[in-house]
C-alpha cells in the first residue's frame, strides 16, 4: 500500500476514535454530575399516518344464492289397496286430470258378489225387523184379550156369587116355613137345588178368572219376548248394515281416481295387468320412473301438482337467522327464460341440519299454463335487506381466531376493540356492538371488567394500515380531502403505549 494513502486511512481512524471518546467523556460527566437522572433518548421517528372513519348509516343488502332444481308442489305415486287386475286405464303420461277423475278401474270380481251379497243381507234383516214389529202388535193385542178375559171373569164371579146368596137366603126362608107346615117341602128342595147350582157356578167363575189371569200373564211374557226379538233384529240389521258399508268402501277401492289437479307423469297400468297393494306393478320395467329401491314397488300412476312449484335453497348457518317468511327471492331457471323470477320465502324448516349446517327455505312459485317444469335445474337467491343499520368498510376490520377487532382512535393512540358484526354486502359490513371497560367493575389490569356497548356513530376507527399497528400506538390523523389539518389530541402520558419506539419496530407480531 502507498504511504500516502495508509496514513490517510489511519488519520480517519484517529479521528473517529477521537469523537468516540470526547462523546463517551460527555456521558460520563453528565452521570457524575447528575447521578439521580437517567439518559433519556427520544425517537425522532414521525407518528403513523392513519385514515380514519366513522361508522355510517346503511342499507346493507346480501344476497345468498344456491344452485336448487325445481320440484312440483304435490307429488302422489297411485297404488291399489286392493289385490286385482287391471280392468281399464283412462288416462296416460302427459294427461292433465281433475281432482276425482277415474284414471283406472280394477277387476275384482269375488268383491262385487260379496258386496251384493251383504246388501241382500242388509234387505232381509230390515224385513226380519219388520216382522218381529208386527209380532209385537199382535202380542199387545193378545195381552188386551186376556186383561178383557179377566174383568169378564170376575164379572161373572160376582153374579154367581150374589145368586149364592139369594138362594142361600131362600133357603133358610123356606126351611121355616116347611117345619110350620106353610110350604110344601117339595118348594124348599127345588130352592136347594138351585142354591148348589149357583154356588158350583161361583166356584167355576172363580176358576176361569186364574185361568184368565194366567193368560194374561203368558200374553204379556209374549210381548215382552216380542219386543226382544225387535231389539234383536234391529241389532242385526245395523250388524249387516255396517258390513255392508264396509265392503262398499272396500269396492270403492276398485276404481283409482285422481287426488287433485295435475298431470299424470308416470304410467304403469296395462290392461290385464296384476297389481298388488305392496308393490303396485311387478310386471313394470326396472328402470321404471319412481321405482321403489326394492325394485318392485312401481306405482300404477304418478301424478304432480303444477300450478303452484316449489324450489329449495339450503341457506349456510351464518345467514340462517336473517332468512324468515316473507324474506325476498328470486329464482333464474334458464331453461324456462332467461330473466330472474321474483318472488319470496315460503317457509323455512326453521331447524339447521345437523350435517350441512345449512337451514332448508323453500320457494314457491305460480306455475301458469305450467311452463315451470319439475326436475328443472335452477338457481335460487334469497335477498337479505338490513335497512338503516351502523356499517364499516371491510378494511377497517381484522381477525384474530374467531374474533373481530377494528382499531379506534383515541386521545391520539390506537386502540384495539373487540367487535361484534353482521351481514356483509362484501364492502360494508354491519357492526351491532363493541366491547368497552365496565365503570361499575374496578380497574385490575389487564382483568378490568368489560361490557358490550352498542356504536353510536361518533367512534373514530382507523382505516387500513392495521398491520403496522399496536394497542396505545401513538398516530397522526391525515388531513381531510378538502384541505383542513385534523389535529390528533396529545397522547396521554400515563397510557401505556409504545410510543418512544420505531414504527419499524412496533408492528403485531
């Protein structure tokens, strides 16, 4: 190396060795002289400069949407409820029926004689009640006859028994006068004859009115099993009447009819087929529409409701409690047209399910002339409106795990409060309330009680530049667009903050 150019590099190194030591004697007699007091170095480094903005009132709409398919609103699979065959089919796929219109009629003939036969039964018990009314009649009547019999019997008892005693008193007349010699004896013993005749007479009177009286009691016994056999023969013509109507019904099974407006879509009905209550058809084709998973249960006729579908959309849980009838809606199915149809939620199964986490909302739309078809796919959007609610921009949020903090400034520094939000439109966020010390719970630290409080729009928040920040950061407001400085109030001294060190180095970990 030149000798000049090595006693310049050791000239420089003099000199700084020089200014290292005069600045190290300075610290020392400064710390001599003042031994109570502590260097104190201040950052020169400029405060952040944040924006910052105030929660505003707004119209907050979300719009959740989901792929769906339209569905009709009634959807009844035919079976038989009787074993038979097929008589006749009316109708086929495509075929638009009313509500009661016989689609197909079934061959059972073993019922129909069975019908006929217990309304044949139905006509003899009511001809059975009949007859045992009119036995009644004459049982009464009979009953009349014996309680006459009876009077006309006592009746003759109390004439023979007065002419007893006439000619009991006769007698006794007579038998005086026979001893005194005044009447022949030949008088008093025509007398006698005629009182015995009277008495035989009284005791046969008497007889004859237990033998009336006795068949009064048996006529009487007649009526009253008469009026059983009624009882009974009126109890077996509701018996037969009820079996009657029962097998009617079962007869009302032969015919298949039409459960409400609508088109039939499905058709497994030929004539002479054997159909079957559990399994409709098991002489359809395998892959017969609506084929049970058994692969024998093919209905005989499949019939949907159209003036009025349905399309479902499964709504994720964290809009679930903001979806209720009457929510809005629309539904695009581009197969039908091309723009939207408006319309609303129907009703909603109010409880999530346990696997999706989503909560199912139905749809229903007017189907006019039917040109909504079912099994169409669709695309389904349920409008959320949160009118007139406090909002901030997305980017005046951050979260940490399940948390949601903004940073607000205040007395100059950043603070870092938790909040609580709602619906987004994917700009704007709605925000319900925040969490702020509790004045009644005293100060511990870093344990003071806390509340939630609701903003009230005054709350200054920092907009961006939320990385750079921490709580109690000392930060400058930028200058309104219009030209006016906002001024940041002095930073409280006795807030702990971390004001004295380099933005560089003040960052969230």
């Amino acid at each position: 190396m030149p000798c000049a150019l090595w006693t310049s590099v050791t000239d420089r190194f003099a000199g700084r060795l020089a200014a290292i030591g005069i600045l190290a004697s300075v610290a020392f007699v400064a710390s001599g002289c003042h031994g109570e007091k502590k260097a104190e170095v201040k950052s020169v480094t400029k405060p952040p400069v944040v924006k910052v903005v105030q929660p505003e009132r707004r119209n907050i709409v979300r719009v959740v949407g989901q792929p769906s398919f339209i569905e009709s609103f009634e959807r009844t699979s035919i079976y038989p409820k009787l074993t038979g065959y097929i008589e006749k089919w009316n109708v086929d796929i495509g075929d638009r029926v009313k509500k009661g219109q016989v689609m197909a009629t079934l061959f059972v003939p073993e019922l129909v004689e069975d019908f006929e036969t217990k309304k044949a039964t139905v006509g003899l018990d009511g001809q059975k009640v009949d007859l045992a009314l009119k036995i009644v009649d004459v049982a009464a009547a009979n009953v009349q006859a014996a309680e006459a019999r009876v009077v006309e019997t006592k009746a003759i008892l109390a004439k023979y028994t007065a002419e007893v005693e006439r000619w009991n008193s006769e007698v006794k007349r007579l038998d005086d006068e026979v001893r005194r010699g005044v009447v022949d004896p030949q008088v008093l013993l025509e007398s006698t004859n005629q009182w015995k005749s009277a008495a035989a007479s009284r005791d046969a009177a008497r007889a004859d009115i237990m033998k009336a009286e006795a068949e009064l009691l048996s006529d009487k016994a007649t009526l009253a099993k008469s009026k059983v056999a009624v009882e009974v023969a009126r109890a077996d013509l509701a018996v037969a009447t009820s079996e009657a109507k029962r097998i009617e019904a079962w007869v009302g099974y032969i015919t298949l009819p039409a459960p409400y407006d609508g088109v039939v879509v499905a058709r497994n009905a030929n004539t002479g087929d054997f159909v079957l209550p559990a399994a409709g058809d098991p002489t359809a084709m395998q892959r017969s529409p609506h084929l049970a998973p058994g692969g024998t249960a093919a209905p005989i006729y499949v019939v949907d409701k159209t003036d009025v579908v349905r399309i479902f959309i499964d709504i994720p849980e964290q809009d679930a409690n903001y979806v209720k009838i009457g929510t809005k809606a629309s539904v695009l199915a581009r197969a039908y047209r091309d723009e939207p149809l408006q319309g609303s939620v129907t009703r909603t199964s109010w409880a999530l399910n346990i696997k999706s986490r989503t909560l199912r909302a139905e749809i229903d739309l007017p189907n006019p002339g039917s040109q909504l078809l079912p099994g169409m796919y669709a695309y389904a959007n349920v409008i959320i409106e949160r009118p007139g609610v406090r909002a901030l921009p997305l980017s005046a949020l951050t979260h940490s795990g399940e948390k949601t903090y903004c940073w607000k400034h205040e007395n100059g520094r950043a603070v870092r409060t938790e909040v609580q939000t709602g619906i987004s439109d994917g700009e704007w966020i709605e925000v319900t309330n925040r969490r702020v010390p509790d004045p009644k719970t005293p100060a511990a630290g870093a344990h003071a009680g806390e509340l939630w409080t609701s903003f009230d729009g005054s709350e200054q928040l920092i907009l961006d530049e939320q990385s750079i920040l921490t709580d109690g950061l000392v930060v400058e407001v930028e200058p309104a667009t219009d030209g006016t400085k906002v001024t940041s109030p002095t930073p409280d001294a006795s807030h702990p903050t971390t004001a004295g060190r380099s933005d560089k180095l003040a960052r969230v970990p």
